[in-house]
C-alpha cells in the first residue's frame, strides 16, 4: 500500500464526552478501518495518550485486529512532538498519511498540520475521529481543509483502498469471504445481507396464497 493509517487515541477515556459523532458509529467506523488495514496489511501506526495513568487501553475495535501491533503510548498531544511515534510514521517509508483520531481538535488536528509542513500529503477520516462538540469537530475540520489536508470518510477511504472489484487480489476467495462477513458485521448493510442469506436458504418454494 501507498500509505500508512495512522489512529490517535482511539481509548475509552477520550471517547466517553464525545459529543460530535455518535459512539456506535465511531466504534463500528473504527472496527471498519482495522478490518480493511489489516485484511489489505496497511502500515498502521497506533498511539494512545495515558494510557495506564489517564486514558485507558486502545478500544477493542481496534485491539481486537491488532493485538500485537506496537502501541506508542505519549505525554504530549500532538504525536509528531513524540519521537517515538514520529519515528514509526516515518519508518514506513509512505509519504501519504491517513489520520483518524481523537480529538479532532486537538490530537488529531496538531499532527495533521504538523505532518503537512514536514512535507507529507495528508488525509484525514472525519468520521472515524470527534470532538466534545460539533462545533470543535467542525472547526477543527475547517482548519486542516484549510492547511491543506483532504478529508475523507470511513466509506470513500474503504472504497478507495478497494478501488476495483475485479484486481486479481480482490478475486481471491478469502477477500471475498472478508468482505462479506465486513458488510454484514459493520455496516447498514448487514441487515439485509443476513435476512437475504437466511430467507434464501430457507425460504420454501412459492405455491401462491393456498395452503
């Protein structure tokens, strides 16, 4: 892959008084972005701010694909001040950086901008971070929009790094099997998916109205 994702304080603590997103979607975003990273193997790099001491552990939508992945664990709020994690991001070797984190206008927001003057073309998931408040989500938008950062949402980022149904990695049947099983535990279209898989299996031939 072209890029590296990077998650910012996804944790228990910093999610509570988010008010900007509701805290189903953010979670089933966020299980969304570590299915698809680690399904394609995307240079993922994960920080938490606190962790034992204030914010608690990485949220288990993303724990559960990555428990064994380095977690950069800070002081600082904005990860590019941490060498650590700075460093990590870099190792990659990408130049394109994917940001999701919280919040908006704070931790993800500074190393957004931060990373943008040392030279990397920026994106940011909207709705995969947020804020106490729309108000701060929304600003803190605008202002890395206007720093030059792109913003994405969890669907076009997952649609982009799928971009063809028909590339010969996504023909493998295990791709296959993992999209479906993506659709139907994360998103609105699970729904339908699960009642169509069940009704078709079991649905009885139709006679009409007669008994």
């Amino acid at each position: 892959m072209n890029h590296t994702l990077i998650l910012i304080d996804h944790e228990g603590q910093m999610t509570f008084p988010t008010e900007s997103t509701s805290k189903l979607e953010l979670r089933n975003n966020l299980a969304s972005l570590g299915y698809f990273s680690k399904m394609y193997e995307i240079p993922v790099v994960l920080s938490t701010i606190g962790e034992k001491t204030f914010a608690g552990p990485l949220l288990m939508e993303l724990r559960q694909f990555y428990p064994d992945e380095p977690l950069y664990d800070r002081t600082t709020l904005n990860l590019w001040e941490d060498d650590k994690a700075r460093e990590a991001v870099i190792a990659t070797g990408n130049k394109k950086l994917v940001f999701a984190g919280l919040w908006t206008d704070v931790c993800l927001a500074f190393p957004v901008i931060s990373a943008l003057k040392a030279g990397y073309e920026v994106y940011f998931i909207a709705d995969a971070s947020a804020a106490m408040s729309k108000e701060s989500h929304e600003r803190a938008i605008q202002r890395m929009i206007q720093a030059g950062a792109v913003p994405h949402s969890t669907v076009s980022y997952t649609f982009e790094v799928i971009r063809d149904y028909g590339r010969e990695d996504n023909r493998d049947s295990d791709i296959g099997a993992h999209m479906h099983e993506w659709r139907i535990k994360y998103t609105g279209v699970g729904t339908g998916v699960d009642y169509a898989i069940y009704m078709v299996q079991n649905y009885p031939p139709y006679k009409g109205f007669e008994k």
